[in-house]
C-alpha cells in the first residue's frame, strides 16, 4: 500500500510539472513544486524511465507532431499530392507551398521538451534512490539516450533551441523561460551525452527503450549528419563507420519486408527501436492515410482499402508511378508500401491509391492505428553503411551495402554493379525513396547527401527548388519556430530566415 501510494503522489506531482512545461517551455506554474522528495527506492527509479518514452511516445504519436510531417512531407510534390479519390491534401505542411509554411501554422515542440524534463528529472535525482548499481547505470543510461535522440531531433528540425539540463523543478528557474542556444552548443550536448555520459551496454535489451543497438544506430545517424552538415570532418566518418559496426553485433537481420510492418509481428527481428502504441493508445499520422467509406465501395472498405475519415495524405501521381515502375521490375515491397486497385464508389470504381504501409488493424472500423513508432531498423543501419562507405570513395563497398537492401526487394545478387560515384550516389537515393515512404527517413537522407537542393517543393512553380529558396531564407531546411511559443516567451527568438 506504500508503494502505491507513493507511485500516486509521484504521477500526481510529475504530471503537475510536466504539464506546466508543455505549453512550450514557456508557462510558469500556478505554484511551485519539487519532484526531489520523490526519489527514495528503487522502484521509483523503475517508475522514472519508462515515464521518459512514455512522454515520447505521446509527442510523436501526435498526429501533426512526429517524424513523418517533420522527416517526409517537406520532400512536398515529388512524393505527395492530393488523393486521387477525396482530392485533399494538407498542403500547408510542406515547405513553402505557395508560402503557406509559417510560424503562425507551424508544429511546435513542447511534448519533446516534456519527455527531456523527465530525463533530466532521472539524471537529476537517480543517485538518490536506495538502487543497485547496475540500475542505476541502466536508468542514467537510459536517459542520455532519450535527451541525446531528443536534442538531435530539435537541432536538425529547429536549429537553434532551448538547451535544458536541469528539470524544472521550481518558478524562479531560469528553465521556465528559456532563451535558445546555438547550434552548434547543441550538437555538442548529443555529442556529450553520447560519447561521455551513455554507458551503451548498461541499457538492455528492451526494444521500447533505449538498447546497444540503437545507441549505435543514433551514434552513426549523428556522425554522418556531422559530416556532411556541419563540415565535421573525417573524424566524423570514422565516428559513423565504428558505430555500424558495432550496431551490426548485436543486429544484422534483414526480415521479411512486410513483416517489418506487422501489427502483429512488433518485435521483430528487423527492429532497432521502436515506441509501442496498442488500441488504447492515441494513433498518430498514419491514420491521414486511410481512405473515407463513403468513397469506397462497400465491398472494398477495409478489404483491403483502410477505412477512416477524411484522407488527408496520399502520394503524388507521379511518386505513384515510380512505385509501379519499381514493382514491375520485380521490387515485392510496392505491395507493402502502395495499395491501388479499381475500388472507387463511383459508377466507373476508378482506381484509388493509398500508403498501405502501417495501415493498424483493419478488422475495425474505421481502423484501429496500433503499430508501434518505428524509429531504427536494421534496413536504416545497412543504408547509413552505404552512405558512409561512399563518402569514404569506397564505392564497391557502398554497392555491396545497398545490395543487401535490394537483394531483399528484388530477389536479385549484384543488382547495382556501377561505381561510378553519380551512380553509386543516385542509386542510394533512390532506395531511400523506395524503401521508407512514410518512416520519416527520407527529408534526413536527402539533406545529408545534398539532393534535397535540386528537389522542386511545388510543381506548380518548377524554378521553386531549395536551391532557389535559399536565397531568400539561408534557413530554408528548418522549421520556423512556432509564433505562439514567441508570444509566450520573450526570449525567443525567430530563426533567421523565418522571421
């Protein structure tokens, strides 16, 4: 009865501060409260950790607030456009389509600035708790994995940011009211937390939290962007090369393509890290892809057209066409990542498309958004590994590395011989288009190899490429802070290009 009641008191205060730095790091609390009388026993520090990918959990399962909206849709017509049935689209996610991105309809950052207040409340106060030591490494561990994976998040999306440490504990800390950092600073605190702070193998082997494995995955993700972002240095290629290799120990296993996606195969052998969502739990944006019923016909409807409401995401016509000329040169994951068919309600059943990737479960409806959020797999870790190996002009190594990825998807050996570097480089953008639609993987990859400049945002205006916009926004690849957050915290600041 103890130990119950205090795990109340604990949920009840944690949830009184968390709530009070979620409205953007920028709302004081009605009273001041301290978690720190909190953390006696172990099973307090038991209760802590998943408190941090449950807050993660929560900020990523939004369904305007996760990797996808942040990590894909900005590609913009190249991959998306309105759906052929419902002709819908939520256009003002991507970047500067008729220059509807702004800071007044931007997506904001406070349940990411929860979940680091909860490992900040961890690293903060696990010494305090009567635990082994073994727990304790595992439950500092598992915070600096999270703050590390939630700071390069907000670099990459925003740039400069609030760089908290501390847990806000109390009104007077200067945590409440934030000013952001600089890049750079920020960078270094991943860097700190990864290298100095995370013990990789005190982590264990939970796949919902932090493991070897995906400490490694993050560790090579950061090293490459380093490196071709931040003009790193080859140190950086060295960082990245160590990482997948050492991520390659304790995960190597490439699955069946569909299975990966399973609802009912979660843990399966592909997955690095994922955050768990059941049918109680909120769904997040793949939700957007579902179709409405009364658009499909009645036979149709979950068999195998996802039904919901209104489908706000589809891919473009012409992303659609790349995916139908892959299948027919024998690529077997177009099944998994396009559905298509002739199953519209009109009178001539015109042909619908949807993502049929992470559809949740189709025996309700509408259907039940129950995939978990995957994050790493072991498909990323083997195109990081080709990635890196070409900037090292090790090309035959790069197409050794991608050919494990098509050789799943096309059943073939060798099936990319050139290695002529514009070749090689092509031919990993090209998977990275043909094996994550609709992971968040995709705006990263493009980013890091430098394509993203030539990409064209809005085919309605074709000069419009990034390349072009930077000239008038140096910024052009993050996000604009959100207004409402400026409004609330005068010591923000809009990012220079946004303003």
């Amino acid at each position: 009865m103890k130990t119950i009641l205090k795990s109340f008191c604990l949920l009840i205060v944690c949830t009184a501060v968390f709530s009070a730095c979620h409205k953007d790091l920028d709302i004081p609390y009605d009273n001041a409260l301290s978690v720190s009388n909190m953390w006696q026993d172990a099973s307090d520090l038991e209760q802590s950790v998943p408190g941090i990918y449950k807050r993660l959990q929560a900020y990523f399962s939004d369904s305007e607030c996760n990797v996808f909206y942040f990590g894909e849709t900005r590609v913009g017509d190249y991959m998306w456009g309105p759906s052929l049935e419902s002709k819908v689209q939520d256009n003002f996610k991507i970047a500067c389509r008729h220059n509807l991105l702004t800071p007044s309809n931007t997506i904001g950052w406070s349940g990411l600035y929860s979940t680091i207040d909860q490992a900040n409340a961890v690293i903060a106060h696990a010494a305090e708790c009567k635990a082994p030591q073994d727990r304790l490494d595992w439950a500092l561990s598992q915070a600096y994995f999270a703050r590390a994976f939630c700071y390069f998040h907000a670099a990459r999306v925003w740039g400069e940011v609030p760089l908290n440490l501390k847990p806000v504990e109390s009104t007077t800390q200067e945590e409440c009211y934030p000013k952001q950092k600089s890049i750079p600073e920020i960078y270094k605190q991943v860097e700190t937390d990864l290298i100095d702070n995370c013990k990789p193998d005190k982590l264990g082997g939970e796949k919902y939290f932090g493991t070897p494995a995906a400490y490694y995955t993050l560790l090579a993700d950061y090293a490459l962007w380093m490196y071709t972002t931040r003009d790193g240095g080859s140190k950086y290629l060295d960082m990245a090369e160590q990482a997948i290799n050492k991520a390659k120990n304790y995960n190597n296993v490439l699955a069946d393509y569909a299975k990966v996606f399973d609802r009912t195969n979660k843990k399966n052998n592909e997955i690095i890290f994922s955050l768990a969502l059941s049918a109680s739990s909120t769904g997040g944006y793949q939700i957007f892809f579902c179709q409405p019923s009364n658009l499909i016909a009645a036979a149709y409807r979950n068999k195998p057209v996802p039904i919901s409401s209104t489908q706000w995401w589809s891919y473009s016509e012409g992303f659609v066409n790349i995916l139908k000329d892959s299948e027919k040169k024998g690529d077997t994951r177009v099944a998994t990542n396009l559905g298509y068919g002739p199953y519209s309600a009109a009178s001539d059943h015109h042909e619908i498309t949807w993502c049929n990737k992470l559809t949740g479960d189709m025996s309700k409806s509408p259907v039940v958004q129950d995939n978990d959020l995957i994050y790493y797999r072991y498909g990323y870790l083997v195109m990081l590994e080709a990635e890196m190996l070409y900037y090292k002009k090790d090309y035959t190594g790069a197409n050794r590395a991608l050919n494990v990825i098509a050789k799943r998807a096309y059943g073939k050996d060798n099936y990319y011989t050139s290695t002529a570097p514009s070749d090689v480089l092509d031919n990993i953008v090209n998977e990275y288009f043909l094996e994550f639609p609709a992971e968040g993987m995709i705006w990263w990859a493009l980013i890091r190899t430098g394509k993203i400049w030539s990409m064209v945002p809005n085919s309605e205006i074709p000069e419009q490429t990034f390349e072009t916009m930077r000239a008038k926004n140096p910024n052009i690849l993050l996000w604009p802070i959100p207004q409402s957050s400026l409004n609330r915290n005068s010591n923000l600041h809009q990012i220079q290009g946004w303003s």
